[in-house]
C-alpha cells in the first residue's frame, strides 16, 4: 500500500448545514494521523485546514481551534505591544480591548472570527455614533493584534484587513496669514506666552513637543533646540516621553525672531521663580506656570484662543500655528523636503498630501512670472 503524504485532504458539509474537513498531518506508530475542523462556511474550514498545516510545517503545536479572540487580544497587548508602545499609547488601547473589542468581539474564537464579523463591529460602532476617525482606530488596533496572529500562525488570513472602513473627512487646515502671524505677536506683547506663540510659528513644532522643551535643549548661543521628548497627559499625569515617530527626534535651527524671544523669555522666567520663592518647582522646562511647572495642554488651548480674541482673529486650533510655519516656508520657495525635516515628518508622502496643494500653487505664481517676462 502506497502511504499518502501530509497534506491531502477533503471539506465536506455536514446534515447541520455546517462544513467539516480533515487534513493529514503524517504517522503516528504506523497509523496515518488525521486532524479534523469545522466550521460555518466551506472557506472558514479552509482557513482552519491551512492554519493546521501551517503548524504542521514549522514544527508547531496545532492552535486550539476554540481560543478565544478576548484573551489573545489581552495577551497580545501586554507581550507583544506593550513594550513598544508609549504610556499613552498603551491606555489608549487597553481602553479599546476594554471598551469595545473584547466585550463585542472577545466571545468569538478566533479561528472562527471572519470578514462579516469584523464589518458588522464596525458598522455597529458607527452606528452607535462613534466618529469615523475613531472607527478607523479601533479597526486598526485590531488589524495590527490580528496581524501578530497570522505571524504565529494562529490564523491563516488577517480578516481585518478585508473589511471597509468608514472614511475620515480630513479637517480643513486654517493657517494664519503673514499679516494674521504678526498682529497675533503684536497683541501678545504683555503675554506670558507671547515666546510660546513665536516659537511655535517659527519652529513649527507640535504643541506636546513645545511643552516638553527643557532649557537643556535649548543652546540660544548657537541657534538650536533639539526635539527630544513630547510631554503627554497620562493618567492625569503630565509625563515626558518619547517623540511621535523616530523622525521627530531633530535639531531645529532657530530664526533670530525666536532666539530673541526666548531669551526675554528666559528674563521672565527668571522674575517669576525669584517671585514665587520657596514655591518654585524646578523642572528645568522652557514653557511653565509662574511657579516653575510645565503647562497642560488644555491650559495652553485657552490662553491661545484669548491671545486671538486680543488681536481680533478668527478661532484657530494651536496645531494651525504649526501649519502656518509649514505655508510660510513654502511661499518663501522652500521645498516640500524643507518642511518635511522641519515637521519631523515620518515621510516626504505626508508631506505632500498635507501641503502638496500649497506648492502646487506656488509653482503657478512661478509659471505666472515667466509669462510676465516672456509675454505669455
């Protein structure tokens, strides 16, 4: 008798209306082993079967088919993610596995868990009036925990990644005009956070990173700071931790705007500790109360929004001072990659769709003078 290699197989449905397979995965004291699956549809025994041989192949024990996806993903968040993940980060997703995917998906085994499941979650989340930008976030914590399965051969496929997600709006950015930036600096002349506004249209850096500067960053004398850290909320906590992407870890060369704005900044400072006496709090951060501590982002948001009342301009967010940074190097001729080292961007590819357009029209004013000078 001829002996059949591992892997030949069959599916077949069941009276129930369900799907049943069986693989074989070698011998065992002569007699041929066989490992048998179900499941509701012909293509999830499929999926079991290849998971099965998968295994079989590296020399793995074969996943148990009734595993949970609530304690995978539980594991997976504290083994896997955990330690790559900032503090705030890691809350944001245990507030995630808690809040939504465990208690609406965790029952289900994951071998067992398919397409449909995943896109009827998320329409549910939607439905439930969740913003599309968080839907796409929860999917893809999910997609990024079922990805770690298919790796360890839990799975065959990533099921997440064969949904529809809902599509994000893209807020429209409002960057302050060159006139706008100067009366805001105008108006701020008896601000304590008129260096803070400077900096932040000169450097265009992210509010948590500006909020994060210690002086030890700072070298005023040579015209830079470095970007080290972001400061973050976490757990009512303002904690100092690493920058968004590794791209974001930069030396930034100061204009003399903003060297010298710091420097009356530092003088402030200065009155202020000597004021504030046995009360100060020496952080060692650029960006502080009057008594020494570093500043809450809310804080921040409300003291900008009456810098602008002050000056009689519209209601931006603070990230916008960070987008007029980026529009004033581009009207100024600078490339996308200028503003790419600048932003700390992660990609010239961010770069180009956030600003992209904004070159595009510096090039027709281009196109426009040569027309001047060949009397197009």
């Amino acid at each position: 008798m001829t002996r059949r290699g591992p892997g030949e197989g069959s599916i077949y449905p069941r009276k129930d209306g369900r799907w049943a397979g069986s693989v074989h995965i070698g011998y065992e004291d002569g007699k041929r082993v066989r490992k048998h699956v179900m499941g509701r549809t012909r293509n999830e025994v499929k999926d079991k079967l290849a998971v099965v041989m998968r295994a079989h192949e590296e020399k793995r024990p074969i996943p148990d088919q009734r595993a949970k996806l609530g304690p995978f993903l539980r594991r997976w968040l504290d083994e896997v993610a955990k330690p790559t993940l900032r503090p705030s980060t890691y809350r944001s997703y245990d507030s995630i596995l808690k809040i939504h995917l465990v208690p609406c998906l965790g029952h289900i085994a994951l071998a067992r868990l398919t397409p449909a499941d995943v896109q009827a979650f998320l329409n549910g989340r939607s439905t439930k009036g969740l913003s599309p930008r968080r839907v796409q976030y929860i999917h893809a914590v999910l997609r990024r925990a079922l990805g770690t399965a298919e790796r360890w051969g839990m799975v065959s496929r990533n099921v997440a990644k064969l949904v529809e997600v809902p599509r994000v709006l893209h807020r429209e950015m409002t960057p302050l005009t060159p006139e706008q930036a100067r009366a805001l600096i105008e108006a701020s002349v008896a601000d304590r956070h008129r260096a803070l506004w400077i900096t932040a249209l000169g450097t265009g850096l992210r509010q948590g990173e500006l909020l994060a500067l210690r002086w030890e960053d700072v070298g005023l004398d040579a015209g830079v700071l470095r970007v080290r850290h972001s400061l973050a909320n976490v757990g009512g906590v303002l904690t100092l931790q690493e920058p968004k992407t590794d791209r974001s870890r930069r030396t930034v060369v100061l204009p003399d705007s903003v060297v010298a704005a710091l420097r009356a900044h530092r003088t402030r400072q200065l009155m202020d500790r000597l004021a504030a006496g046995a009360r100060w709090v020496d952080t060692g951060h650029v960006f502080t109360t009057m008594i020494g501590r570093p500043h809450h982002a809310a804080t921040i948001t409300r003291a900008f929004a009456d810098a602008l009342n002050r000056a009689g301009l519209p209601r931006v967010r603070f990230h916008d001072l960070r987008h007029s940074a980026a529009t004033f190097l581009l009207a100024q001729g600078m490339t996308l990659e200028d503003v790419k080292q600048l932003l700390g961007h992660s990609s010239i590819t961010l770069t180009s769709n956030t600003y992209g357009h904004l070159l595009e029209q510096r090039q027709r004013q281009v196109a426009q003078a040569m027309d001047a000078v060949l009397g197009g």
